[in-house]
C-alpha cells in the first residue's frame, strides 16, 4: 500500500504548516480551512480509522492525541474562547484521508448540529 499524504507530510516529501509535532503525533493547518483555526491532528503511526485505532494501537495513543489536541488549543489560542474536535470515520462522515486524524476548528462559532 502507498503511503498516505499524511505519511508524506511527515516524511517531508509534502510540504504543510506544522504547527506541532512531538515523537508520535504531528498537528498541520488544513489546506481547506473551513474555519480561522484548522488544524489537523495526525499519528504518525498510519492507522485507517478509530476502529483500526482502537483494535490494534496501544490506548496510550489516545491519550497522546488528545494531549496535542490540548497543545494546539492553546498554541493557536483556541483553549479560552472554545474549539471543536472532529472525527470523520469512514464513507458516511466523508472521510476522504484514510489516515486517522483528528481536526480541530475554532475562531469562530460553530453551529450545532453539524452537517
Ligand atoms: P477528512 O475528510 O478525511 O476527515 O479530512 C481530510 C482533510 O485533509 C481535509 O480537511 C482536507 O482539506 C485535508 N487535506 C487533504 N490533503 C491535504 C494536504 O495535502 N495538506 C493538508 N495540509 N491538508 C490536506
């Protein structure tokens, strides 16, 4: 199997914004910002989706993702006014990068429910 854009991202064959990066995740802005602040949260470690995530990956990822999910809120000064964290797991929630990835979107106020 290829390697995933993301994959590429972090092999730095594929240039993105990086707004943080430790040993097992990194977090870049999305390309197609649908927000002020839009940041993806990506293991480095390619997993298809959170079923993958939860099968077969130490739950100790979890936790480091959301760990830099706490680190972005605050880099991009999201942790005070709010922010959004959003999976999109498999066809139906239209994901299209089949790297699991978290996105974090704020600056703004998001609308309830989602589309
Ligand atoms: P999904 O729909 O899979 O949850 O989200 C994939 C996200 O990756 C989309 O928001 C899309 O804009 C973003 N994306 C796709 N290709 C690239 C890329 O090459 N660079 C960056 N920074 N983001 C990308």
């Amino acid at each position: 199997m290829s390697d995933s854009i993301f994959t590429k991202i972090i092999n730095r064959q594929i240039p993105a914004k990086i707004v943080y990066e430790d040993e097992q995740v990194i977090a870049i802005d999305d390309i197609n910002p649908q927000a002020p602040v839009h940041v993806l949260i990506i293991p480095k470690l390619e997993i298809e989706n959170i079923v993958t995530l939860g099968g077969s990956v130490n739950s100790t990822l979890i936790g480091k993702l959301f760990d830099a999910v706490n680190k972005v809120a605050e880099l991009t000064g999201c942790k005070e006014t709010g922010f959004r964290v959003v999976i999109n797991n498999g066809r139906n929630a239209g994901q299209e990068v089949e790297h699991l990835h978290l996105h974090l979107l704020g600056g703004r106020k998001m609308n309830w429910p989602p589309g």
